[in-house]
C-alpha cells in the first residue's frame, strides 16, 4: 500500500512528537523536518529523515502530500501560504493563529488555493471526548445546565526557557493550553457567547498570566466555569486524569464535570450520577452511581489517521479553519477581559 508522505515543520516538544507519530504510522511515512535552529537536526537524524531549514526547499525536494506546522502561533498563516503554494495540505497545531485576521486569512487562503485545511484541536479525537459529547447530545443527563472545568499543573521552570511562551502574543496558558478547553466546551456543549475573566501572575511575575477563573456563557443558556493555573501542585488536569499524555503523571481523578437535570457526567472517569425514578428526585433522595465504558485510544493517532484520510479525499476536516476561528475569538476574548476587567461578548 502506497503511503502518505507528510512533512514536519517546527520541531519542538509537540513537532517532535507529530514526527514520532508518523514514524509509527501504517498510513503515512515522515517527508522531513523543518526547523530554524540548526540543532533539530538531530531529531531528523534520529529519524533518518532529510532537514531543513527553509520551507520552500522541503516542499520543493520532498514533495510531501501533506504538512504539520508544529511552529509558534503567530508563524501559522504565513506557513500555510507557503504550503499552499506547493499545493501541499496541512494540519495547522491549535490554536489556528494568534490573532482573528490571520485566522481569516487561513480560512481565505483554503477556500482560494483549494488546499484541506485540518486544524489540531486533537482532543476532539478523543474517544473521551466523543463519547462525553454523545451523552451528553443524547439528552442522557436531559437538560444541560451546566459544566465545570479544572486545569491545574506545575509546569517545570525549563518550560520557560523559550522566551516566546513567557510574552504576548503568543504565550500564556490562556492561547498555549486553555484553548483546549475552550475547545472542548464548544464542541460538546455549544457556541460560547460571553467571557468574563479574572487572572493572576503573582507566582512567577511573568508578562502572561499563570492563573485564572473563567464565567462563560453559551448560546443554548449554559452556563461554565473554568478554574485553571500552570503555576499550581496539583492532579487535577486533562493530561492527568485521561492518561492520554505519557509525558505526565498520571491520576484516578476527573477534571470536568457536566450537569444535568436528569443526571450528571465526570470526566474521565465517565461516572454518571442520576435518580433511578425522577418521581422520586430532590436533595432527599439517593442517586444511583454507573461508570459509561469508552473504549481508548490514541487521539494524536487517530488525528493523523484522519489526516491521511483528508488528504486522499476519504474525509473532510473534522475540525475546520472556520471552526477553529470561533475557538480562538473565544480565548482572545477571555484575555480582552482579563485586560479590560470586564465581560465580553464573543463575536
């Protein structure tokens, strides 16, 4: 079977791991690296793959079908338009961009090159994930009325050795990690519609924020809220609990919890609390505990699986440019309020 041949570009911690990832894979075969720092050609050595430092000349030697762009946040929309010069498809890591015009001009630059534009929201491929969606879309818990998320860590001090994820624009927990959430939210539970956030540097007195609590406000009349810090000892994330991430260690805890007026989901865990007989429910009666099964996997597999799919025309990006951009309004409004101290509404 002929494979895909997929390019890297970046080859930091999460390029690193896109390039592993492929190296692994039956579906796909890695093209080379891209990277301005000479040194990651270790990594394409490692894998004995060919490196690069110009973009240009990997698309243009390599010929890849398709391309990772693993680079920090603000480089996404001008490498896109070099991967669509080469008619090359991409995979563009979360968030889309750092900021609502260069993710238009992503969404205007697949809609004009004809390019398939996937964006790296990977825990939307989460068995997880999508099975708490399906509860959750199936009316199981009922009415949804609210949902609750934790994301709290120690990050170690040589995460702060690249100077990019200690300033504005692009660093910050709120563009690096809660995007996820965010993400999350939208995808299992709604539109957002209004932000109103409060945050703290205090604990390493850096430019961006290391704590933070998040009212949000979703068109279906949901209500969330997000309690998050990078700066925090603490078990209590998704990387944690869902045991998706080898890097971390790993818990037996939730860290998003989603109620309902017929019953109530814990993520990941997936136990789901409810009222045998709701002629019978109030604070005075029991409630009755069950675990829902979820098969796992790998979402960062099932990502590029689905990559590959897009690429040969087999599916049509999960996770759309157009799609992306209403996560990211949300994360960029949730740091206006945070500036202003004052709710937004996200447009």
């Amino acid at each position: 079977m002929t494979t895909v041949k997929i390019a890297v570009i970046g080859a930091g911690l999460i390029g690193r791991k896109h390039a592993e990832t492929i190296t692994n894979s039956n579906k796909c075969s890695l093209a080379g690296i891209c990277d301005v720092n000479p040194e990651n050609k270790r990594l394409a050595d490692e894998l004995g793959v060919p490196f690069y430092e110009s973009i240009s000349d990997l698309l243009k030697n390599e010929r890849p079908e398709g391309a990772i762009i693993a680079t920090p946040n603000g480089q996404h929309a001008s490498i896109a338009e070099i991967c669509a010069k080469y008619t090359v498809h991409v995979l563009i890591e979360k968030p889309i961009a750092d900021n609502i015009e260069s993710a238009r001009h992503i969404i205007r630059l697949e809609n004009d090159s004809g390019i398939k534009i996937l964006i790296g929201h990977h825990r939307r491929h989460s068995p997880l994930v999508m099975k708490a969606r399906e509860v959750i879309q199936s009316g199981k818990l009922g009415k949804l009325v609210a949902a609750s998320m934790i994301w709290t860590l120690l990050k170690p001090s040589e995460y702060f050795d690249q100077e990019w994820r200690t300033k504005r624009p692009e660093g910050g927990p709120v563009l690096i990690n809660l995007i996820h959430e965010i993400d999350i939210l939208r995808f299992i539970c709604g539109d957002i519609t209004k932000v109103y956030a409060q945050a703290s540097s205090n604990t390493r007195n850096l430019e961006v924020e290391d704590s933070l609590n998040i009212s949000v406000s979703l068109k279906n009349g949901v209500v969330a809220s997000i309690i998050a810090s990078d700066s925090a000892s603490s078990p209590w994330s998704y990387e944690s609990t869902t045991h998706e991430n080898p890097y971390y260690f790993h818990t037996n805890k939730d860290c998003y919890y989603f109620f309902g007026t017929q019953g109530s989901l814990a993520f990941p865990t997936m136990e789901f609390w409810n009222y045998p007989d709701m002629k019978l429910a109030g604070w005075q009666y029991p409630m009755e505990k069950s675990e829902i099964s979820v098969k796992r996997s790998d979402p960062l597999v099932n990502q590029l699986d689905h990559f590959c799919d897009v690429i040969v025309g087999r599916s049509d990006p999960a996770v759309t440019s157009s799609d992306a951009a209403k996560s990211l309004s949300s994360v960029l409004s949730i740091l206006e309020s945070i500036k202003t101290n004052l709710p937004i509404i996200v447009e």
